[in-house]
C-alpha cells in the first residue's frame, strides 16, 4: 500500500477548501499533493453508488429548499442516532443528482461555503474518471481510499454492500491503488472472504489495543486510527509519539492516521495560532510529527499542509 513512501490523503477531497465530496474538492486535493482521496461510499434507492459521508442529506446539500422532495423527509435510528431529514437510501440517482453541495461547517469555512449550490452530488463511477484523468495529468497513478458508511443498517434496509461492490465494474471494483475502509469489522471480513484484491482498512474510534491489531491482520492489510492514538496529547500538547505503529507493523499492518485538520480547534494547544478557535495554527508541524512517528498515510482536510509537513521529514516522497 506504502511501497514508495507515506501518502497523504485528501478527505473527502481537500474539504478544508471546498465543500466535501464534490468534484472540485478531489482536484484540488490531487492538485495540492494528495496520492489519493478518501471518500465515503453511499447508495441511493436504484443502488448507485455516490460519495457521501451523512446518510442524512440537509447538512451538506441543499434538499431542504427542494419543495419536490419534501415528501421524502421522515425519522430513522440509524446505528443508534435518531436523524430526521432527507436520506441518500430513500432517493433515485435521479432525484439525487438535482441537488447541490454546501459546505459542513460555513462558520469555521467561509471561503469553502463561498462554493455553495455549485457542485452536484457525485457518483463513484465518475469520481473514478475523476482520479484516472488527474493521474494522467500528474504522470502518477493515483488512489482511492473508499469507506464503506453503515453496511448493517443498509443490509436492514434491503441493500447488501458486498453485493453491491459485486455488481460493480471491475474497473471500478478492483482499480489500482484502491483501499476499502470500513469501522464495521463484518463488511472487510466478508469481503475478504469473497475475494477481494484490494487492500482492507480497519479502522477504529477508539485506540486498538494488540489483540484488536492482531485480529486485523487476520484479513485487513491495514488500520486507521485517530490523531491521538499515534501522538497522545498532555495536558492539551503535544506529546511523544506512542508504540502504536511499531505495534502494528509486527503485525505486518499499516497505519493510517485522521483527520488532520488546519484550524485551532483542531489541534494541540501547543500548535495553535492565535486566540480564535477557527484560525489557522500550526497544522504542518502536526502532520511533520506523525509521518516521523511512521504512519503510512495522514488523512487531511487540507493536503497541501499535510504535504507540507511531509517534506520536513528527512528521507520521506510522495507516495
């Protein structure tokens, strides 16, 4: 996965720069350094495959001013959460691909935001044109690091993600440099099962300790982990790096790390700017402690830091 160097990530794009999982936020992140983009696998009602994170869609798109589709709002627990809104389930490709992207957060990024109602929601089949063509562009082969959003609550819905990836076209399903991720641990060992490959990335939200890390390795070829679970924090700084990587790779496991992000009230005190929280801080040298902790790859709102800080790691290239 990691043979040339560690990689640098976009999430969901360069999403710290234009609203997530559009096609202008993957460019740029390609443009801005990234080896690959990180994306969030959802399907719509039809079965098409779109890069989404929420299942719910008023955070990030523009549904809620669509008077054709409110009809469609309702109440689901999904994975424990009660959501009321829009969901990506409950909509066709077709009635889906009318809506436009908004930014997450518009307070904490406003020139993001200036991008509102310009992008459509994208599907998987034309951000995979999207990465062959910024490969060509770069002389590169790119990635794709894709993860797979709630598979029990959608198998409860009626629809079988590993059947779903099945159905696929095998330029998609197995491209070069692609990653399937998931939180969910039965999805990658079923997907192992039938055959996959591609690597498998476990991840956790919680620090895994070695008997986790040695369970992993029985079908995934890496994990992903939290910032802290690589570079704890004492006392809101920066501390030393933890055993976590060595750990893993005894394993014969990557690890990847996220989500780094540029603003202050993502980071250590210690790597602050400043007094407003949305300021930007020192996120360069963040991203320069984990590569030289030895992760594999940084997941990055902002890819043209996180490169940044990989530059400053002596004996360190692109991925």
């Amino acid at each position: 996965m990691t043979r040339t160097g560690p990689l640098v990530i976009g999430h969901r794009g360069a999403s710290g720069h234009r609203p997530e999982h559009t096609a202008a936020a993957y460019r740029l992140a390609l443009r801005l350094g990234a080896d690959s983009v990180e994306l969030d696998l959802l399907p719509t009602r039809d079965g098409v495959l779109v890069c989404r994170h929420d299942l719910e869609l008023s955070r990030t798109t523009d549904v809620a001013r669509r008077p054709e589709l409110a009809h469609l709002r309702r109440t689901l627990e999904v994975d424990g959460e009660e959501l009321t809104g829009w969901f990506v389930h409950d909509l066709t490709w077709a009635q889906l691909s009318t809506l436009r992207c908004t930014e997450r957060w518009p307070r904490k990024r406003p020139f993001s935001a200036s991008y509102d109602g310009r992008y459509p929601v994208l599907p998987f089949a034309k951000l995979c044109d999207l990465v062959d063509r910024e490969s060509e562009r770069a002389g590169r082969r790119l990635g794709v690091h894709a993860e797979l959003k709630h598979p029990d609550f959608l198998e409860s819905s009626g629809f079988c993600v590993p059947e779903l990836l099945d159905a696929l076209p095998a330029e998609q399903r197995e491209r070069p440099r692609l990653s399937w991720m998931s939180f969910d641990d039965t999805v990658l060992r079923r997907m192992a099962a039938r055959g996959t490959r591609r690597p498998l990335v476990q991840l956790y939200a919680k620090t895994p300790k070695g008997r986790h890390l040695g369970d992993a390795a029985t079908y995934a070829q890496a994990v992903g982990v939290r910032r802290k679970a690589v570079l704890p924090r004492e006392n809101g700084r920066v501390g030393r790096s933890s055993d976590l990587v060595a750990k893993a790779a005894r394993r014969g496991l990557d690890v990847l790390v996220w989500t780094h992000r540029a603003e202050n009230t993502h980071l250590p005190r210690s790597l602050r700017v400043g007094t407003s929280e949305f300021g930007h801080g020192l996120a360069a040298e963040e991203a320069r402690l984990l590569f030289e902790a030895g992760v594999s790859g940084l997941i990055s709102d902002v890819p043209d830091v996180a490169a940044l800080g990989r530059s400053k790691v002596a004996g360190t290239r692109a991925g």
